[in-house]
C-alpha cells in the first residue's frame, strides 16, 4: 500500500546539478564502500578464527591483530558513513581516509 509521499518520491527524478549523481563520484563512494564492508568482514573473522583457537588451544592470531583489525574496521567504516554523508572534497577525503586505512591494515597484517 503506498501513500501519495512515496509516489511522488517513486517519480521524482533527483536534481541535475547533485554531484552525488556523477559517474565518478559514484564509482569512488562504491570503491570505498567495498573497502569498508570488507574490513569489516576481515575483521570478524579474525575474532571469530582467535576464538575458535583460544577453545581448541592452537596457535592464532596474535593480539596486535585482534585489536588492529577492529581499529581499522571502525576507521574505516566511520570514514565511509562522512563519505557517504558529505559531497565534495569531505567526502574525497574521507574515502581517502578508507583507502589509507584498510591499506595500512592490510600492508601491516597480511602482506609484511
């Protein structure tokens, strides 16, 4: 059942001057989006794989990963939710600041 708000938002094209809309900006805000819910995804899976270990008694993830991998999961996704949120150069900075972030996840957890 829809109300009249809701059609009118169903056919009202968006305005043609949003930078929201450009390709570019959508490709760049997707990117960074994919990063985010990446390091997010990473993230717990490194608690959850540390857990599993610490009741078997194998050796897992140390703590310096179990604590750097939620950090930069919360950077990251607060990053991406300004990125989200703002236009302009915010927004470019804060998808930078995702890119720096899982990038310095990553470089230091997994590729050293």
């Amino acid at each position: 059942m829809s109300s009249p708000d809701t059609e009118e938002l169903a056919t009202t094209p968006p305005p043609a001057d949003d930078p929201t809309t450009r390709e570019s900006g959508r490709f760049w805000r997707g990117l960074t989006g994919a990063l985010a819910a990446g390091m997010a995804v990473l993230a717990v899976c490194v608690v959850a794989i540390a857990s599993v270990c610490l009741f078997t008694g194998s050796p897992g993830p140390g703590l310096l990963m179990l604590i750097g991998h939620p950090v930069a999961a919360v950077v990251s996704l607060s990053a991406q939710r300004v990125a989200d949120s703002r236009n302009g150069r915010v927004a470019g900075y804060a998808g930078l600041l995702v890119v720096v972030s899982v990038t310095a996840a990553l470089s230091l957890f997994w590729w050293s």
